[in-house]
C-alpha cells in the first residue's frame, strides 16, 4: 500500500466500536490512537495527563470556570494538531475525539460509525464492567452517549452520528465484530489497494 490513510470511528458506547478498531489495525498493520491521544495531547501541551483524561470526550459542565473552558478548548485543539502529525506521517485508526471533523480536509479518509440496539449494548457493557443490572448499564450508556454527543457536537459543528458525515455506519449486533472487521479492511482494500 503506498498511500497514506486515516480511518475515523466514531462509536456508540457499548457498540464494540474499540474492539472493531483495534482488530482493524491489527489486520492492516497500523497505529491505533484512543487513550494513549491523552498523553501524547498531555505531552504536546505541558497538562497533567489526569486533567486531560478526565476531560476527554467531555465538555466541561455548566458552571465550569474560564480556565476549564480553556483547558478544554486547547485539549481540542491538541488533539487536532496530534492527529494531523500522526496522519502526515503514516496511516492509523483515531477512535473518537472528532476524529473525522479534525481530518475533514485531509485526503484518504474512511470515515466510519459503529452504532447498535441499546439493549444489544446494555447485555455487552454489563458484562464488560460487572454492572449488576441490565438498568444500570443503560444508565452508563446513557451517560457516556450523552457526554459524547455533546462533547461531537459543540466542537466539530456537526451531527453525532450523522449518516451524511459517514462513509459506513455499522449495526454491531447485526454485522458482528469480525464481520464489520471484514468490511473495513475490504474498504481499505479497494480504495488504496493492499
């Protein structure tokens, strides 16, 4: 493969959206970038990486201070300037983190969202965390979802989760983990070859 290429997957939470990444960069030997954006946004902007992480995906709440909205402007930003230095360099799978708006104007990007029934994710998420009812899982999906959304929303301009943003949005419960695998590496196939 010669070309340079991101793939962006934004995901509902419980979907499986970071097994399908990690898996997809597994398969098309590639950086995949999630948690470790922290640290390198942390090292970039001289924050403390426990600030940062608990910041991330999330807007500050309604009475947070203007040094809080600053913060999380610059962590946006950052996040920015990391992913279009690690999209110059090579190719990788950003999960999240207005990953498609931030590359919006870079070529070679497969822009993906990995979505699912809410009890599909609820039976997922309480066994992945040991909640002790299927309720108490959508109360945290619920949650995630919401600080998601808002997080999307207010910084990239955009519609979480919009159809016309996407190149695919996937059903997990439908298409199954490795079959929505399947369907990525094939895409990354056919555009840019192997």
């Amino acid at each position: 493969m010669k070309e340079k290429y991101a793939i962006t997957i934004g995901r509902d939470f419980g979907s499986g959206g970071l097994e399908i990444a990690e898996k997809v960069a597994e398969r098309l030997n590639i950086e995949y970038y999630n948690k470790d954006l922290v640290e390198l946004v942390s090292d970039l902007n001289g924050i403390d990486p426990s600030i940062v992480n608990a910041m991330d995906e999330k807007l500050p709440g309604l009475f947070a201070s203007d040094e809080e909205e600053e913060i999380s402007l610059n962590i946006y930003e950052n996040q920015a300037v990391v992913m279009q230095n690690v999209s110059n360099h090579g190719s990788a799978i950003f999960l999240g983190r207005c990953a498609d708006a931030q590359l919006q104007d870079n070529e070679n990007v497969l822009s993906i969202f990995v979505t699912a029934p809410l009890d599909f994710r609820a039976k997922r998420i309480k066994e992945e965390f040991h909640f002790p009812t299927l309720e108490a899982a959508k109360k945290k999906i619920n949650k995630v979802d919401r600080d998601r959304r808002r997080y999307y929303e207010h910084y990239s301009g955009r519609k979480w989760g919009d159809i016309n943003m996407k190149d695919f949005i996937i059903n997990s419960e439908s298409m199954g983990i490795d079959g929505a695998v399947e369907l990525i590496v094939s895409e990354v196939y056919r555009r840019w070859g192997k």
